[in-house]
C-alpha cells in the first residue's frame, strides 16, 4: 500500500512540475511543492521496497 501511494506521489510531483511553466508567477512555488511531493514518494516507495522484495 506504502508502494502505490509512493508511486502516486511521485507521479503527482512530476506532473505538478511539468505543469509549473504554466504559472510563471508562482512557478518556484509549484516547483518546491512538486520536489517535496517527489522526495515524499520516492521515501515511501523506499520504506515500502524491502515488502515488495
């Protein structure tokens, strides 16, 4: 479940990123917003990697 949710994340960061050239006003924003979503995922898909094994 950790997986899927990370996978998500991760998923919702990268779209979140690209979409940020979108709004050059609040583009560093949306780009800190979007690395952390990034980071979250890749740290649940990590916590959840030894369950998938």
């Amino acid at each position: 479940m950790l997986g899927a949710a990370g996978v998500l994340g991760v998923m919702a960061g990268m779209a979140s990123a690209f979409l940020a050239r979108w709004l050059p006003a609040r583009a560093e924003a949306v780009q800190t917003a979007a690395g952390i979503m990034l980071l979250a995922g890749f740290a649940l898909v990590g916590w959840a990697l030894p369950v998938m094994m």
